[in-house]
C-alpha cells in the first residue's frame, strides 16, 4: 500500500508547514540553520540520545535556538524543551523543502530531485529535433539520440 503511505506523509508535511508557518511565517531561518545545512552540516535526531546530548549537535546550528521566541521558548529553558521545540522548526524547515530529512532522522542539504528522463548532455552534439529549431548549434542532446550528418 505504497499510496496510503504517500498520502499519509504529504497529510503530516501539510499539517506540519501550517503550523510552522502559524509561528514563523515572518522569520528569517536562512541565518538560523538552512545556510548551515547548504554547507553541508547535517545532523542526527536519535531517539535514544539524550536531551543534552541532542542540544550539543544543535547548537552547532548556528542562532537556530536564538530563533525559538515565537513558539514561547528562551534560551535558558530546559534542554528537552529546547530539543522539542528546535526539531519542531527543523520538521518545518524540512516540510517546507528548505532542508532534507532521511527516514533515519538526519536532517541535512535537500536533495535536488533527479529528473527521470532527463537525458545526460554532452558537450558538442548538436540536434534540431529537442525544440524544432533548424540551427543545429543551439540545442544539446545525448549521443545515443544524434543525427547522423
């Protein structure tokens, strides 16, 4: 049932950048963490780390817990409220495709999607037939699909 599972998690990503943008809408995270994972920081979300060891790795993220005023959280709070409310901007972050997440919980770069079909160019051949245009100059296409001259 790979559907019901799709369904299920473009459900949870809709909800979760609705309530993301409830909060953060006006915030500028690219200072607070999207910048650092471009980098190409990345971190892990254990569920069987602690609360202090998960706010180490956080606070790698630099001003990520400086960002955390509009959900009612300081930064001299307690850790595990810190490391709840920090995970909760990085899932906004990720549902909003700013940031990636694997089904391990490692929060990082977002991966570009590769384009199925899209064909490898090569430097140097040449074919009208991709836009219907007649110089054959302007357009790249793979070798398997050239024109014999």
């Amino acid at each position: 049932m790979r559907g019901a599972d799709t369904v299920a998690r473009e459900l949870i990503r809709t909800a979760v950048a609705k309530t993301y943008d409830t909060y953060f809408k006006d915030l500028n995270m690219q200072q607070g963490g999207c910048i650092w994972f471009e980098l190409g920081g990345e971190i892990k979300l254990s569920d069987t780390a602690s609360a202090h060891e998960v706010l180490e790795g956080l606070k790698n993220i630099q001003g990520l817990t400086d960002k955390l005023a509009p959900v009612g959280i300081k930064s001299k709070e307690k850790p595990e409220v810190l490391v709840s409310a920090a995970e909760f901007v990085l899932e906004g972050l990720h549902a909003h495709r700013r940031i990636g997440r694997s089904e391990e919980r490692v929060f990082g770069a977002e991966k570009q999607p590769k384009r199925q079909g899209a064909p490898h160019l090569s430097a140097g051949t040449m074919s009208h037939r991709r836009c219907g245009i007649e110089d054959r100059t302007l357009v790249p296409v793979p070798n398997a699909v050239r024109e014999p001259y």
